[in-house]
C-alpha cells in the first residue's frame, strides 16, 4: 500500500525536531531506563576521548514525529538504527488506524543499508 501523495508532501515539509525533543514526557520515561537520549547521545556512543570510533557502544535508534493524514486514517514515520559505520538502516513506514483505535503497519519503503 502506498501513501497518497498529500501524506507525503506533509511528511517531507515536517519540521525536523525529533520525539524526544517535541514530547515533554519522554526524557522522564527515558531517564528510568538505560537509555540515552539528546543531541549528545549520539556523540557518546560514536566518540571515545573525543575521537570518532568504528565500534559503537551502543545502538542509535532514531524516530520521527508521526504525520498523519487529514482523515486521521494513515501515519507516516522515519525510522533509523545503527549499530556501526556498516551496521545500520532506516525505512519509513505506513500506518493504518483501525476501528478500534490501534495503528496497525501497512507499507513500509527502506530508505537507506549500510
């Protein structure tokens, strides 16, 4: 299943800000886990002494805000993970909300392999 092309006009245009930066929830959920999160997280996992490393110490997962359609059926997001210089993808991926409320995926399209 494809987006309809308003979907992704909207999603392109997105402003670039991610989820940990527009939710005001989620640094709280985050601090309670393992997890890092910011624009210093990055940096942490790729940087040993302030030089750039081959072997990460950790995964990046990165997530976008949703778009969602006029209609409020279909959500499209970015999604990214990497695990090293040659370890890692990102897709974008659709959502159908159901009757009951649930977004189910629908589509999905790799956007990048490394």
């Amino acid at each position: 299943m494809a987006p309809s092309r308003t979907l992704v006009k909207a999603f392109l245009a997105r402003p670039k800000g991610g989820a940990v930066s527009e939710c005001p929830d989620l640094p709280g959920r985050f601090a309670r886990t393992d997890m890092s999160f910011g624009a210093d997280a990055a940096d942490k996992v790729t940087h040993k002494n302030g030089q750039w490393t081959p072997a990460y110490s950790a995964t990046i997962l990165s997530i976008s805000l949703p778009v969602v359609s006029q209609d409020g059926r279909y959500a499209l997001v970015s999604i990214g993970l990497a695990c090293g210089p040659l370890c890692g993808n990102g897709s974008t991926l659709l959502y159908r909300r159901e009757a009951d409320g649930r977004w189910n995926p629908v589509g999905d399209g790799a956007q990048w392999i490394s």
